[in-house]
DNA sequence: GCCAACGTTGGC
DNA sequence: GCCAACGTTGGC
C-alpha cells in the first residue's frame, strides 16, 4: 500500500467537502499535469490519502480519504462544457485519469504548511520543495508518521 | 530537439 | 495583487 498527498484549493473541494459528500466519496478529476497523472495512476484502493489545502487562507494538511476507487478515464476530458475538457483526448486514447476518494477523518487541528516546514525529517518532501507545483504525490511511510505524529 | 513565449501554480 | 518557478506549446 502506498500513501499520498493531494492539494485542493478547498473554495473547490476541502476535506469539509468530502465529509458532507454522497457516501462521502467524491471523483478525483482534472488532473492536467502528466506527473501527477501517473501517480493517480498508480493509486490502489485502500490507499490512504492527505488532503492539503492550497491558496487559501489556513494553508496546510486538513485530512485524510482513502482511495475507493482506482484510476479510470477521467469524464471531464471528454465533456466540451467542462473547464477540463481537453480536445485531443478520446475514449479510445483517453489521456486523464480520476479516481475516486473517500472521507476518512478530519485532522483536530490543521497542520498548517510553516509547522511543515519546520519539521525534522522532511527533506525531499516534494510538498516543501522549493517551487513545488506537483498537485498529487507519494508520502514515504516515514513522512506519514512525522506529518501525523501529533494529529 | 531546442528554446522562447506563454499560461498556470501557489505562497506571500 | 505580485511574482518566482515551473510545465507546456509551437516555431524553427
């Protein structure tokens, strides 16, 4: 099993979003950018995923889902009317994924990106590197247990 | 394949 | 709103 983060500016989707969500599941879609692609690609079901909160005012980890479902084509490519639509992809060749994610729980306290940074241990954490734009990557096991030691 | 121009991300 | 950093595009 492997662990993740994903960023959301949470006026889009916020981990308060996945909890008030049907079956507290929502599709992981729009992704457009290949890095990050090939991560959601490699997703299982049961991976446990940090939800961080990006351009917004409280920036930081919020929570935790887990993916439910692997990655499959992702409709929104396909859809003219959707911002995500991406005119040289087809169903044939899609070019995007999505999956699926589900609330797990909500952190008590935000962990906000400063106290990130402050932390011993996260060398290499993509998150934290320097003009970082990645907006879904793998968290090392000992990332995971630093990141949430006290959460 | 190179690389300049452009659009986007995301913290501040 | 600013702007540095980055990814993508497209001409050559």
């Amino acid at each position: 099993m492997t662990r993740w983060l994903v960023k959301t500016e949470p006026s889009e989707c916020s981990i308060a979003d996945f909890a008030a969500a049907d079956n507290q599941t929502i599709p992981w879609d729009g992704v457009r950018n290949y890095q990050a692609r090939n991560f959601l690609a490699q997703m299982q079901e049961g991976d446990e995923v940090l939800v961080y909160h990006s351009s917004c005012k409280r920036i930081g980890i919020a929570g935790i889902v887990r993916v439910v479902r692997s990655a499959y084509p992702d409709p929104s490519q396909f859809d003219p009317d959707s911002p995500y639509h991406d005119s040289k992809s087809t169903p044939e060749k899609p070019r995007w994924q999505a999956v699926d994610l589900a609330y797990v729980r909500t952190l008590p306290h935000l962990l906000p990106l400063d106290t990130i940074k402050a932390m011993p241990g996260l060398d290499g954490f993509p998150l934290i590197r320097r003009g970082n734009r990645l907006s879904v990557m793998p968290v090392t096991d000992e990332q995971w247990h630093i990141l949430l030691a006290n959460a």
